[in-house]
C-alpha cells in the first residue's frame, strides 16, 4: 500500500499549545481515571497537575477540524498492525507498531480494537520508549452511553523493558458539526503495577519512596509526554480525513 499522499511533514504547534507547554508544573491533588467523565465536566485547564505522592495527571486539547469521532475510532483499527501507518501520525518519533502475531485483520476489525495489545517503539522527549498500549473498555474509566457524537479511546500503559504499568490514558472525542474537539487525559505513576504478583509487591514498596519515586517520574518526563501528545493530535487532522474517505471508498465503506 503506497502511503505516500499521506506522508506530511510535522508542522508547528497552534499558539494555545505553545503557551501551555511554557507554563510549570501545578501542584494539585487530581481524580483518577475511573472519574473521567466528571474530570471533562470540570473544564480543567491544559496542563500538567503533580499531586502529593508525585504522581501526575496531564491533559491537552485538541481542535480536529474535518474529523468526527467516527474517523478516530477507525483510525485506531487501521494504524494498529504497521510501523508504516503509525509513522504518518508523527513522522519524527514513531518509530515501530506490531500487535500480537495471532491476531489477523478480520480479529481487529470484529474487536475493533478493544482488549488488543498494541506494542509501539517511539520517541518522547529524547528518550526511547518500548510500551504495550492495551486498549480497554470505556466503562472502565467512568463512561456510559456514548453515542456516535462521542468516543472515548481508553487504555493502560505498560513499559515493556520492566514490565510495569506505568500510565493510563483516555482520548475523549466530541463532534461539533464536521469537527470535533478531543480532550487527551493521562495519568502517569498513579497505579503503577506489575502483572506478576512478587513484583508488583517489590514495585508498590519501591514506589512508595517518594525521592526514588522522582528519578524516574519527574516534571521533564511529564512536560515531554504533553509536548508529543500536542504534536501529534495536531498532526493527525491533517491528513486523517483523507486517508479515511480513500480507505473506506476503497473497501465500499
């Protein structure tokens, strides 16, 4: 398939953004991602929040001008099984996607892609990350009713080199006549776990030493994660709308 057309370089971020990007971290206690829905009532502004256990929640907004909800739940089907794909969402820190070799694109498409683990290699900030991007279901993170004018994308983040689940995100899309506003929330060393029963006991004690805590969950990791998320929601509007009108012409819709 010659992705070619699609292939636009990485633009510059809107004013908004750059200003939320210039702004410190803010102190705050912060709900957790089974309150999503009342976190998207408040109108919290863009940022990055660092409660008391030094955990944080960062969200950013994104205006998708020509893409309704529609678009991005099939985005997340058809970018999941091709590094080729996943590139054209950030051209620069994308590096790698692949899902489970016994999953087949009729699976993905039947699950949509709901309970599938999607393994990604990619930049944030300059340092490389390999993650497992498991993908569950809204009501988990306080969703309910969700009609074709909203979709919530939700999922757990697990680092692949520890093993331990680091983060959980939601990208919440709303239509607004042929556009849409999405709401990108993440959680970062909240629930921190391991699926592994003796070391998840070693990293719940581990983490609850607030200065080893910091090295590895700090301002500058969170401030990276805002910046790539800004990045490539901006870019994903760009060439979205095509690709998804030539995709499911070409497959009778």
């Amino acid at each position: 398939m010659n992705l070619t057309k699609y292939e636009i370089p990485l633009g510059s971020l809107p004013l908004k953004a750059e200003q939320v990007i210039k702004q410190k971290t803010i102190e705050s206690e912060f709900l957790n991602f089974q309150y999503s829905p009342q976190i998207l009532d408040t109108n919290l502004e863009d940022g990055i929040y660092k409660n008391k256990n030094n955990s944080y929640f960062i969200q950013c907004t994104t205006n998708m001008r020509g893409v309704v909800p529609q678009m991005i739940d099939w985005w997340f089907i058809w970018h999941l099984p091709s590094s080729e794909r996943y590139r054209l969402w950030h051209p620069r820190d994308h590096l790698s996607a692949r899902l489970n070799s016994d999953i087949s694109q009729e699976d993905i498409s039947k699950k949509k892609y709901i309970g599938l683990n999607s393994y990604v290699e990619e930049y944030i900030g300059k340092k490389l990350y390999k993650l497992c991007i498991t993908f569950e279901e809204p009501e988990g993170f306080g969703f309910k009713d969700l009609d074709h004018d909203f979709t919530a994308v939700c999922a757990s983040v697990t680092d692949t080199l520890t093993g331990v689940n680091i983060a959980k995100l939601v990208h919440y899309v709303k239509r607004e006549g042929n556009d849409s506003i999405m709401k990108s929330l993440f959680w970062m060393g909240v629930n921190l776990s391991h699926s592994n029963a003796l070391k998840n006991f070693f990293v719940k004690m581990l983490f609850q030493i607030r200065p080893l805590k910091k090295i590895l969950l700090n301002d500058r990791a969170a401030k990276d994660l805002l910046i790539h998320c800004y990045e490539e929601m901006n870019h994903l509007p760009k060439f979205l709308p095509s690709i998804y009108e030539d995709m499911t012409i070409q497959k009778g819709g």
